[in-house]
C-alpha cells in the first residue's frame, strides 16, 4: 500500500510517513476505499502526489518505490525531477541543488527536520555524501509555513529516513550490483541493505541499514583557468604593444592552458538505526542514528602553459577583445614559456554522524506535544600536495589557438612533452585542512486541535547551537617557492612517461614520484643551483635547508594561524500557526496564518596579520614572497532579529481542482566561511594577486515571497499543475572587488558585503500521468513532464565589466520521465535540461564564471526472478554528456570536462 504523509504534522521531527492504525487507505473525501496494493513507481507516485495534494501550501515530494529502493543513485538526481529544482555536479554526481534559481546556500536541508553538519566551509548540504539507499522520501517546501526551520529563501527540503513501525513484522531488503565508468574501464561495488523489526501492534521497532559504494572513474579536462583581462600586448611583431588604444580597454587572455587527467577513487559507507517504542498511544519515543563516511583519492596529472602577455609577439583579436590566437617569443634558460608537469591530489575524508530522540506526548486527545533534541558533527580532513616541474620552451615559437580541430584550445611549435632531459623544479607546495562543524538542536512543538473553523493552533521553539573550525595548512616558508622559476634541473630518473586521452587527444608528458621528488628538493645537488655566491644567496640556501631539514626533511603541511577561525552561531526562534477550514458553497478552503520570531547570535574568532614586505622573485616574474607580521587573534560579535511572517490558502474548488495562495517572509543566513574573520593573500605577480577576508557584520539575505498555483487532479497518480512565483530578494551579499596596492605590487581585494535588492520571478507547468485507460499492454505506461521559466530583474550584461551584483545560478529547466511497468517489468527513461546560467559573477581571475546549457538522459529497469528477487539495470549520463563552462563571453572557455558514463547490474531482494 502507498504510504501517506499527514498533512499538519506537530513537528517536522516526527512527520515520517505513517499508514492510518486501521490499515486502511483514505480517499481525498475521508472515506475509506477497497484496499488495493499498489507498489513500484505507482506507489511511488501516488505516495508523493497525496502529500503535494493534502498540503496547504506549496510542496512537492519523492519517495521511495521500496524501503531502500530510491528513485535514483544520487538523491540530488531524484530532487532534479520536481519542478524548479535542478542540480549542481562534481565529476558528474550531484552534489547541490538549485531552486527557482537559488543555488545551495539558500535552500535549507533537513534530515528528519534536523539540520545535519556539513563538511565544507559553508552551509550548503552535499547530497554526494548521503546515499540514496538510505533515504525513503524528500519534500520540497516552496512556499513557507511558520513552524518550518527558518534558513531557506529558496526552498526548505526535509529528506526522510524509513522507520521500523512503518510495517509489522520482519522485513529485509537488500542489493548487490556492480558499476561500470566508462572513463576509467572498471567495475565497482554498490552493496546496501535495510533489516526491520516490529511488533504486530508496530509498538515497538528497530531498523538498520547499510551502504558501501565505491567509484572509480578518470576524468579528463582542458581549462584555461579563466581570462585574464585589460592586457597590453604586442599584436603585429614589431614590437610595441598596441592593444590597449588611449582611455580604451586592453585584450582579454586565457591565464594557463591545461590538459588534465585525473584519477578519482570514491569510497562512500554509510548506514541509518531507528528505534520506535509507543508506550502507549499518548506517549512515543523515536530514536535515530546516522552515519556516513566518503574517503576520496583523487590523483591530478596535468599539462600546463603559463601565459605571460609580456612575451607574446602577434596576436589576433575578435570583436569581443578576446584573443584568438597569439605566438609567443622562444624562451630564454632564464626566463619564457615552460610546459608545466603537474602533479597533484585532492582526498577527501569527511566524516559525518547525527544522533536524534524524538519524544510525542498526548496529554490529552486534542493536544500534542513534541519534543526533539539532535546532536550532529562532520570532521573533513584534506592535505592536498601541488607540485610543478617545467621544461623552457627554448629554440621554438609556440602558438596558442583557440579554437583548435576539434572545436577546442591547443597549443603548436612545441618541445616535445616528455622529454626527460630538461625539467627544472618550479614550485610548489602542501597544503589543506580541517574543517570541524558540529551543530547541537532542541525543538519543542504544541499542537492543539480545536475541531471547528480554527481548526488547529500550533506553536513551538528551537534552539541551535552551531560551531564551525578551519584550520588552513600550509608547507612552512620558504618551502614552497624556493625553486620558482625553474632553478634546479632535476635527473631525468625521476620521471616516467604518463599517457592520457584527454578528451578525445592522446597526449604524453612526464609524471613523477612525489617522495622521490621531496628526497631531490632536499639535496644538495638540487639546493646548490639555486642563486650565485653572494652571502645572500648563500643565506637564502641555508635557510631552506633549516626548514626542510627540521620539518622531517619534507614538505609536508602544517597548521597555519592565518586563514584559519571560528564561527559559532547560536539561534534561538518561537513561532505560532493557526489553521482554519471551512466551506464555501460546495467547495473547502484551508488557510494557515503564522508567524516566526528569529534572533541569532554570532562570534567569530581569527588571526589578524600585516603584510610587511613583498619581496619578488628575480626568477620567476610570476611569483613573490610575502612578509608577515606575527599574527594576532581577533575577535567579533554580531546578532540580529527578525520577524518571519507567513500565509498559506488552499481552495478545494472542486473533488479534482485545488487552487493555493502562498506569502511568506523568509531568510537565509550568510555561508559560514564569509562570516571568518582572517585575511589571506595570494601572490600572482603581475596580474593576478588577491586578498580576500570575511565580514562577521554581515546581514542574513531577507526575501518577501508569493506563490499562486492550480493544480488538477485526474487520478490519484495524474495531475497537471501550474505555479507562478515571485521573490523580493534584500540584503543581497555580493563579493566587492575593488584594486589595492601594495608594495608597488596591484592586487584584487574581495571582501563581502551586504548592498543589492532584487526580485526573482517565473512560472512552473508539470504534467503527470499513469495511463490506466488504454488497453493492454499500453495501460502499463505513464509519463511526466515539467518545465520551469524563471527571470530576475538583475540581468547579466557580459558587455558591462563593472557589473558586481547577479542573481547566480538562474536558469530555466525541464524534465521528461516516461516509464512502463506491469506485474514484472520495470523500464524509466529520464531526461533532464538546464539551460546557461551565470554561476558566479567573481569566478577564475575574478571574471563572471558561464555555464553551458546541459542535458542529460538517464534509463533504469528491472525484471522480477520471482516475488522476492529482481535483477535490476541502470545507465546514468547515457550519451556521455560533458560538462562546460566560459567567462564573460561564449569563446572565452574556461572548462570542458568530461562526467562519464555510468552503468550498473545487480540484484535486488525482500524478504
């Protein structure tokens, strides 16, 4: 039987979906219907449909077709599917979501209504670290009620696990399958399983699950790393620079060019514990456990070319400023081009557990009091090492194009790639960090039954105390750029050959041990090379040496003051809800009035530094050292209050047409790493230094929120629906960028702020229907379609330089799913569209950052061996879509990557 959600839950905690306690199942009218068993995708979307059409405000949903049998891989993936909602990827999974054209930070995610810890620097849940297998149903709120936990001006999405009273009785289900990634060639194992036990009287219950999913994929990449802008540069040869005419603007660069090839190895564990125990029907105690481990080891190999506009000689220049084509001059030892070999990591080790107990109590039939204390943590650890070794370009002219052969940058007139008898060290370091957040809860909910027009009176608190740590790691000065400029030639038996196909270009260059390579920089053949004779230089030798020598004779990271903080936040908020009924000629209405009362506190604590000297590197023009002052802790205090009112209409006009009215006042809360208070600088000589700080003063994005839907019903798996909405967005943070100068050296400063107002508006139309009319074997079919259109009275004008303010992440969508399913078969075919957006305004060499429109197509299915045993298949990304991305102007190309094709086998059971 599908399973249903109540429509006025007493507390988002305890709202798992429940069966009424005859097992029955309710029609829309209340009347009790013949039992029909209903599973699969039916289930599924009967499931969803009855929580969107029994809500009063605006919502929509997913569950689950079986107990840990989610509709996708990668819950992000499912949350795609509802309307308004599309995804945000990393090496072709899900890890974010946009809604109505609000990307992660502004859409709160709740697991079992509780905030759960993340493991970045900010807010924003990573759906990449929480299996699908875990979870038995989403919900996404749209339009805002007063009891919901503040946090989401896009959207609040509440994910569910399954509970052990849900059934009577025993129950297991489990599956094994392996998984093949097109970009690597191997197979991977997916293993989960959910084991439950309850009571005939489902009094008492206790449920556990599992998952271990492992990925193995190698993704190749070509980027320029962004564009360098306002250059002046020598377009014809002869000499002179000429790009830049009297009071005009200069030409726009590609900052590198890479080839890159990375190896991912993604090991995700996780598992769920319930325990149920009604002690009676006024008094219910539900506890809850998760845990979720992703360990990543992710190898980068990567062919780089530097560019330095001081050393091109011709170039040719489009409409746009953008440079086409450019040569430039043959390298000298000293100084020139180099093909860069790079090697570098990026793991992964997050950490992430949540405990919850959850306390009903029924003091009397009409009053309800729910009590909910949750304690959650995430540790993520990630030392990532990045090392260059480069050959000078010496004797050739090389030539960057573009728009190559295949539509795509290249590089000619080089040195061959993997020549082992000329790479010199260049740079360049270790460094990462910790992230610690733990986030402590506690909730208290009333809700009393009136039983008349005002049919329900809720009320409720929340307390939440969050706290968030970065440690920044950093490999100890001078460590890091004392071979810059390619100063030491390196013995050709450090290197290999490394071989790639980088999308669709066999390529070679050379690949090294990084402990061999650590052991040479150590060494006084390497050391030696480096300056003349002057006691300076000899000084500067000796220096390193030290460091090295007493760092254990390595580069390895450690924890550094600047750049690192905390930010604790306490919240403490009370709402009250009324509900109201009541007919209108042959029509019902619902209405919901509320209000919700915000105050947070905020402390953060830093390091303070002062930058004392800049000191270039005569080597290497690209590169400086910096000169710190002892750093200084600071601190800072901020708290702000606000009142959140809300408004939700719902009009039955007839058994099938349901109109809403939806107004509400929501806000998000700046990302946690904005609020930090250190300062941190980053040293690319001549055109690309930063320095960038938080700003615990910041003010939480405020938004003013309308909602009007109808929505008709055909049948109890068949509706079609239409939702207009708008945003008034205030208190927008926006990244200021403004140029300092220090040392005679200009830098790029980017500090937050609160400055823009701004609306959000559009439409969303969907369409979903099971076609049980039509004769075998076409009533087995059905269908959905949903198509979202959003705008913003902030447009993006790629012509306007000065531009500081965009609404990020705005776009338009659509999804197509068609599926068949009978007694035995199960087929789903899934297509999903997001057109371009602007994903930030300050990207790569703080330039606006493009996405190219995406599309992907996803199919799955099954057969059942017999009640109890299916083999089941899934193709995602089936026509190995890939990922693009450009600056201010389509040509101007920042990323193509390759997302991979993913398939799975495996087999499913319960028992």
């Amino acid at each position: 039987m599908a399973q249903t959600a109540p429509t006025t839950p007493a507390s988002p905690a305890a709202t798992s979906p429940t069966v009424p306690s005859d097992g029955e199942q309710i029609a829309p009218d209340g009347q009790p219907v013949d039992d029909i068993v209903v599973t699969g995708i039916r289930a599924s979307l009967e499931s969803s449909l009855e929580l969107k059409r029994d809500t009063i405000g605006v919502v929509d949903a997913i569950s689950a077709e079986d107990i840990g049998n989610f509709p996708d891989a990668n819950i992000a993936e499912s949350l795609q599917r509802i309307p308004g909602v599309s995804v945000d990827r990393v090496n072709g999974e899900g890890r974010g979501v946009t809604v109505r054209g609000l990307g992660p930070e502004f859409n709160t995610v709740l697991l079992n209504g509780r905030l759960l810890s993340t493991e970045g620097g900010g807010r924003s849940f990573s759906f990449d670290i929480l299996s699908s297998e875990l979870i038995s149903g989403a919900e996404v709120y749209k339009s805002s009620e007063a009891r919901l936990q503040e946090g989401g001006i896009g959207s609040t999405v509440i994910l569910r696990t399954a509970r052990p009273t849900d059934r009577a009785g025993f129950r297991f289900a489990g599956s094994a399958a392996g998984r093949h990634d097109n970009t690597a060639d191997k197979i991977t194992p997916v293993i989960s399983g959910v084991i439950s036990g309850s009571n005939d009287e489902r009094t008492f219950g206790v449920l556990a699950s599992f998952i271990y999913d492992k990925r193995i994929s190698r993704l190749g990449n070509i980027s320029t790393d962004g564009w360098i802008t306002d250059q002046n540069i020598d377009t014809n040869g002869d000499g002179v620079r000429d790009s830049r005419p009297a009071g005009g603007e200069g030409v726009s660069l590609p900052r590198t060019l890479n080839f890159t090839s990375t190896y991912n190895d993604r090991e995700r564990i996780g598992g769920t514990f319930a325990v149920d125990y009604f002690a009676s029907d006024a008094l219910k105690f539900r506890f809850d456990a998760l845990y979720t481990q992703q360990k990543t080891k992710s190898v980068t190999n990567q062919l780089g070319y530097y560019t330095d506009p001081d050393r091109i000689t011709s170039a040719t220049v489009n409409g746009n400023g953008t440079v086409t084509d450019f040569t430039v001059l043959p390298a000298t030892a000293t100084s020139g081009l180099a093909s860069d070999n790079i090697l570098a990591t990026n793991p992964q080790d997050a950490r992430t557990y949540q405990l919850g107990l959850n306390v009903e109590w029924k003091p009397a039939d009409a009053l309800t009091i729910v009590g909910d204390v949750a304690h959650s943590n995430t540790r993520n650890d990630s030392d990532q090492l990045f090392y260059v070794v480069g050959t000078r370009q010496i004797g050739v002219t090389p030539r960057f194009t573009l728009d190559g052969p295949d539509g795509l940058p290249t590089i000619t007139d080089t040195l061959a790639t993997n020549d082992k008898s000329a790479p010199r060290l260049h740079c360049c370091s270790e460094r990462g960090g910790r992230n610690r957040d733990t986030v402590n809860q506690a909730t208290v909910d009333l809700t009393w039954d009136v039983g008349s027009v005002l049919d329900k009176l809720q009320a409720g608190l929340l307390f939440t105390n969050r706290k968030k740590t970065t440690v920044v790691r950093e490999s100890p000065e001078p460590l890091g750029c004392f071979y810059c400029g390619y100063q030491a030639l390196a013995p050709g038996s450090l290197f290999t050959d490394f071989n790639a196909n980088v999308l669709g270009r066999n390529l070679t260059w050379l690949t090294y041990d990084r402990d061999a390579l650590v052991a040479y920089y150590g060494s006084a053949a390497a050391v030696n090379q480096v300056g003349d004779n002057s006691q300076s230089a000899i000084d500067a030798r000796n220096r390193f040496l030290a460091v090295y020598q007493g760092n254990n004779n390595s580069l390895d990271p450690i924890d550094r003051d600047r750049g690192s903080g905390t930010v604790r936040e306490n919240t403490y908020a009370a709402y009250l809800q009324t509900l109201f009924k009541g007919d209108i000629g042959s029509s019902r209405w619902s209405a919901m009035l509320g209000a919700r009362l915000v105050h947070t506190d905020v402390y953060a604590t830093g390091f303070s530094v002062t930058l004392l000297d800049v000191i270039q590197n005569p080597a290497d023009p690209t590169a400086a050292v910096p000169v710190y002052s002892p750093t200084v802790p600071v601190d800072a205090t901020n708290r702000y209050t606000y009142v959140l009112p809300t408004v939700n209409f719902r009009l039955d006009a007839t058994d099938k047409l349901v109109l809403r009215l939806a107004g509400s006042r929501t806000l998000t809360r700046p990302t946690l790493s904005r609020l930090g208070l250190s300062q941190d600088f980053v040293f690319r000589p001549p055109n690309s230094n930063t320095v960038s700080g938080g700003n615990p003063y910041l003010k939480p994005f405020l938004a003013w929120n309308a909602d009007l839907s109808a929505d008709y019903y055909f049948s109890r798996a068949s509706y079609a629906s239409v939702t207009g909405f708008y945003k008034k967005l205030q208190n927008f943070i926006i990244s200021g960028q403004q140029p300092e100068e220090y040392f005679g050296l200009d830098f790029i400063a980017n500090r937050p702020y609160n400055a823009q107002n701004g609306d959000v508006y559009g439409i969303e139309g969907a369409v979903q229907a099971t076609f049980d009319f039509l004769p075998a074997p076409f009533n087995h079919l059905g269908a959905s379609a949903n198509y979202t259109k959003v705008k913003s009275s902030i447009r993006f004008d790629p012509s306007l330089s000065n531009q500081t303010f965009n609404v990020e992440g705005l776009s338009d969508t659509a999804n197509l799913v068609a599926f068949y399913e009978d007694d035995r078969f199960q087929l789903r075919a899934a297509y999903n569209w997001r057109a371009p957006f602007l994903r930030q305004t300050f990207g790569p060499q703080s330039q606006p950052e493009n996405i190219f429109g995406y599309e992907q197509i996803d199919l799955s299915g099954s057969i059942k061996i017999n009640d109890r045993v299916a083999v089941f298949g899934e193709v995602l990304n089936l026509t190995d879509e890939q990922f693009r991305s450009y600056s201010r102007f389509t040509e101007r190309l920042i990323t193509v990557s390759d997302q991979g094709r993913r398939i799975s086998l495996g087999l499913r059971a319960n028992f």
